[in-house]
C-alpha cells in the first residue's frame, strides 16, 4: 500500500475505508493544507447476532509529514537549546556584575552627599581665613591700628564680629614709635611738607618736631617719600582717605604696632 494511506475498517456500512495522503507522495501537505483521498471498499457481511465495531484506523504517513513532524521536534528542542544558553548568560553576567561591585574601593563605592566627611559624618564648615588680622596686642575697642612693618592699616570698630577695614599706606621717612596715641588736629585739605597737596589730614604725633599723620594725595598717588626729607606723612588713597577722615576724629585712639 502507498505511503500515507489511512484504513478505516468496519464502518457503518460494512465497508473499509482507506484514506490517503495523496496519489504516490505527490499530494500530501500543499502549503498549509493536507489534502486526503477517502476510498471505500467492501467487506465480508457480518453474521446474526454479531454487534458492528467501530472502525479501526490504521493511519500511514507520506514522507512530508513525516519530515514535517521531525521539524517540529527540532524546532522545540531548539528553542529549548536558546532558552537555556540565554539564562546561562543572564547568569554569567549577575556573577561578574556582583564581583565587581564587591572589588570597589569603600571611597568610589557611592558618592558621597556634599558636606559629609569620609566617615559619614557631616563635615564642619571651614571658616574663611582672613589674609589680614587684627595684630595681636593692638589694644581693644573702637582704634585705628597701624602696623609699621606690614605698612598696613586697621579701621577696628566697635561691633564685634564686623571685619575691619584694613588698606596699605605709604610711611614717611620719620615713623611713631610703637604705642598709644590719639588724634590731636585734623585738616581737610593742606600742602604737606614734601610740597604735595593732600586732604583728610589726621594727626596723632609729633617726632622730633616733624608731625606725623594720616592723608591723601589729592592726585591719588601713593609716591615713596624723597629720602633726604624729613616728613611724617602716611599716604594711602583717596576713597582710604575718605574712611579714615569718617572714622578717626578728635581724641579717636591710634595704636602703633611695630
């Protein structure tokens, strides 16, 4: 019998029935449809008495389905195949992800919020540190220090806390020596001893009968002192002129520091 011929034995009436795949392999599966040829042949009658049997079948499979069925197993069994080299994978990269993470030095291992500390705890704020203090020893209170080696001066007022205004001068060549003194005279505007005119002139010495004093240059310059005269002026600008025209009136306190 040809290749994919089903037998229907035993039907209703009496006949067997054969079902094939097609004429010799040529029919079978066309495209997405199985395509089947029924063929009823006679059997024996059956005597009294006897109850018919359902039919038996005997189903014979072409070629292409054949091959179809195997392609199916090899579909799922690959399928299966991928399945698995992709959890593997999955795998793979969860392991090497955790080992890299466990390598990770304590300091890179998270980024730390601004304002904590290695240890976790939250990092003091660093107070800015002033270039130019107060000199230590200068006395307390409302004062104008002036410091003759830094050739630098203080406006310390009398609120605590509030930074002082501080400036540079240019001395002359007669210095105070280091103490305590306080504004004795002051001139808005003057010709100094060394012929230049100045403004906001504050007295607080007299050395060697030469008067020693704060001013401005009305020009705006702060020239270094001719050192063949004898002159007491400490020169700085005119906005520091300014301030400390504001600041130092009669019987302020001047603190000479060396």
């Amino acid at each position: 019998m040809a290749p994919g011929v089903d037998l229907a034995l035993g039907g209703e009436d009496g006949d067997t029935v054969v079902q094939g795949g097609g004429d010799g392999g040529r029919g079978g599966i066309n495209g997405e449809q199985e395509h089947t040829n029924s063929l009823r042949l006679p059997r024996a009658p059956l005597g009294p008495g006897t109850a018919a049997r359902p039919p038996r079948r005997l189903l014979l499979t072409s070629p292409r389905i054949r091959t179809y069925e195997r392609w199916i197993k090899v579909s799922r069994s690959s399928s299966g195949f991928v399945a698995g080299l992709t959890a593997l994978a999955v795998a793979a990269v969860g392991f090497l992800a955790y080992q890299a993470s466990a390598n990770v030095p304590d300091d890179l291992a998270s980024p730390k919020k601004p304002g904590t500390s290695a240890s976790g705890a939250p990092a003091a704020k660093e107070k800015k540190k002033d270039a130019h203090p107060v000199p230590a020893r200068s006395g307390t209170g409302q004062r104008v220090v002036y410091a003759l080696a830094a050739k630098r001066v203080w406006l310390v007022g009398e609120a605590a806390g509030r930074k002082p205004r501080t400036f540079v001068v240019m001395p002359s060549t007669v210095n105070p020596p280091p103490g305590t003194y306080q504004v004795t005279s002051r001139s808005g505007q003057v010709t100094g001893s060394d012929g230049v005119d100045i403004e906001h002139v504050v007295r607080f010495a007299d050395v060697e009968q030469v008067a020693i004093g704060f001013s401005a240059a009305v020009d705006g310059t702060m020239a270094k002192p001719d050192p063949n005269l004898r002159t007491g002026g400490v020169r700085m600008t005119p906005a520091d002129g300014d301030a400390m025209w504001a600041f130092a009136t009669i019987g302020s306190k001047i603190v000479v520091v060396p």
